[in-house]
C-alpha cells in the first residue's frame, strides 16, 4: 500500500524586456502507508519563458507534463533499489 504525492510550486513574473517566466519545481514523494514513512522523492526544476503570459504557462504544463510522462516510472523504480 502506497500513497504517489506530487507537489508544483511555480512563480511566474515578467522581465523589463518583455519575457515572461515560469520558475519553479515539481517533487512528487511515494510514500509507504504501512510503515508511515516515505519511501522516496524526487524533483524536477521548471524553467520556461516566452514573449506572452498564456505561451508562458503552456510551457510550463508542457515541462510539468515531460517528465511525468517520460521519467517518472524510472524514478519509481529507483525508490525500490538500495542506496
């Protein structure tokens, strides 16, 4: 039995040239509901800019979405190996 959180924090403000950008993390933590303790976690770093604001968000749910679709079953995984 075990609970898959994830956590985005992101801050989003504009530059003096007009960029817009999109900084922050996503951190997701497996945790291991029978013994009460997390099993593991790990984070990503979000970094996207574009010239407008809605340009700027979809990059960031595009970069939120890469690695949940390409790198998270690895991570999983790699919860369950020994150090």
């Amino acid at each position: 039995a075990y609970r898959l959180e994830a956590d985005v924090q992101l801050d989003e403000f504009a530059d003096q040239n007009g960029w817009h950008w999109v900084r922050g993390g996503l951190q997701i933590n497996l945790l291991n509901k029978a013994e009460g303790r997390s099993q593991g976690s790990h984070r990503w770093g979000i970094k996207v800019a574009a010239q407008n604001p809605d340009t700027a968000a979809q990059r960031a749910r595009d970069a939120i979405d890469k690695p949940l679709s390409s790198g998270l079953r690895d991570v999983i995984i790699g919860f369950g190996t020994p150090e």
